[in-house]
C-alpha cells in the first residue's frame, strides 16, 4: 500500500492515477473527507488527516510499503517559516512512528540554495528527514509549466505574458505536474538504501519567449512576454494581500540569478516527456 499527502492537488492526484493504472493500492491522506470521495469512488482507501497532526499522519501511514510527503504550500510564510516548521515536526514524528519502507518527499529545483527564500521550507523539510533513519528520495523537479495558468487571460485579452522570470530570453528547467506524479510513482516503487536527490525536468529548458510562442500558437493570436520590473515587486506584492514578499522576490531572484538550479550533472537530471505546448493547450481550455 502506498500512502499519498496531497492526493487532491495536481501532483498527489498524477501521482495517484499512475499507482491506480499500475494496480497498487492507494491510501489518499486528505485534511477534508470530501476531497477524498472522488478518489474513495476510484477504489482508494481515504484517511483524515491534517499535515499538522502528527498523530493522524502516523495513522495514515501505517503499513505503508511508501510514503509520498507533501509539504503543503505556504506563498506568503511569516519570518522565519513557522508554518512549515509546524508540519515537518509532525510529518517526521509521524513516519518515525509509521516506519514506512520508504518515503518519497516532492522537494524542489534549488533546495540546496543557502540563501533564504520561499523555497527554503523544501530545504528544512530536507533536513529534517535526513535526520531520520527510513530510506528517502527527495524529487527536485524544475519550475512547473502549470503555474502558466495565471498568464492565460493577459495573453487571450492584451496578448501579453507578464513575466518576473527575467531577462526573456533565458531558459531555465521546467516541467508539467503530471511528469512529476508519473515519476512520483516510479521512484516509490523502487528500492535504494539511505538518502538520494531525483532532480526533474521537461523534454527541454523553457523562456518567458517560449511561453508566450506556446500561447501564440494555441490561442492563434501573436503574444508577447514582457517584463515585471524588480523594482515594483515588493509595492505589487504587498497590494496583492501578502505580508512578507521577501522570501518570494527572493525566490524570483534565484532563478533570475542563478542561483537556483540544478546541482547535479546535466546527464543525472531526469527528463519529462510532456511539453510546454500541451500544458499550455490544457490550461487554455
């Protein structure tokens, strides 16, 4: 059995359906009973659980041949990431507890960046399960093409994708969700002793250029990608509701910089087959 956090997001779900497809048995851990019945109505065991619960994770994860771990997102975090600290001491009391054969823990590209930034909750959840004793894979994939979605209306309406990833011209290691739950699934059913980094990206590194063509050629219009000057992120941000930009605009800067990347060689890096194309075809319909 294998025991799956984040089932009802992008990820959790193909990660799911790829375990289903294979004929293994799921247990989806869920914090609402209702995001668990469409996955219950596909032949999936359902458990309750918050991710803050360490006693409820450990029973959901009992008698798991795997464990895939999810940290749930926080975009806006308070200073020194409180609400991921919370949920990484109770999913590794819980394992601890469980003992799961082996854990699957969805990191991210850059988690080994010293500089503090919104993906450096990946990197204490790191940490943390390094700590312990029960062998991990940390999957790092790249930039998902699905977060495109929030440029679909400025680039049917203005044609126009507004882009912090910057200058426009430069790729960086992206990757469609569903390649990420397909290895997801792969990797929970392999075996390895101790700790190993899975590093994820697509057929081939992606521009802010590239998204737009993408956008050009499904939406049949010309689109354009255009700069969010650095200077207005933190005013922009902070009218859009958020408390604490800095670990995003410094999230921003690391892929802009570079410093958020791949550390591995480029022949260990884990190729995807979706592509830019049909993610961008899906979110547009």
């Amino acid at each position: 059995m294998y025991a799956i956090t984040g089932i009802s997001g992008q990820v959790g779900g193909a990660l799911a359906r790829a375990l289903l497809e294979a004929g293994k048995h799921v247990r989806g851990v869920v914090r609402d009973a209702r995001k668990g019945e469409p996955w219950s109505a596909r032949g999936c065991e359902v458990a309750i659980a918050d991710m803050n619960d360490a006693n409820a994770l450990a029973d959901a994860f009992e008698g798991a041949e795997g464990v895939f771990v999810l940290l749930p997102p926080v975009f806006d975090p308070l200073p020194g990431f409180p609400e991921a600290r919370e949920a990484i001491e109770a999913i590794v009391a819980a394992v601890t507890r469980a003992r799961p054969r082996r854990i699957v823990c969805l990191s991210t590209v850059g988690a080994q960046a010293t500089e503090t930034n919104l993906l450096t909750q990946h990197t204490l959840l790191q940490e943390a399960l390094l700590a312990q004793a029960i062998p991990v894979t940390f999957l790092r994939p790249g930039w998902f093409m699905e977060n495109s979605a929030w440029d679909v209306q400025s680039a049917r309406d203005e044609g126009i994708v507004y882009s912090f990833l910057q200058p426009l011209d430069r790729a960086i290691p992206m990757i469609a969700t569903e390649d990420v739950g397909r290895t997801a699934a792969t990797l929970l059913q392999n075996t390895w002793q101790g700790a190993r980094i899975v590093e994820l990206e697509g057929p081939q590194r992606v521009s802010p250029n590239d998204i737009a063509a993408a956008f050009s050629t499904v939406l049949g219009k010309p689109v354009r990608a255009q700069v969010v000057p650095r200077d207005t992120w933190r005013d922009m941000f902070e009218q859009q509701g958020m408390k604490n930009p800095m670990p995003r605009i410094r999230m921003l800067d690391g892929f802009n910089e570079g410093w958020i990347d791949f550390e591995g060689s480029s022949g260990d890096i884990v190729k995807g087959h979706v592509t830019l194309d049909s993610v961008i075809r899906k979110l547009v319909a």
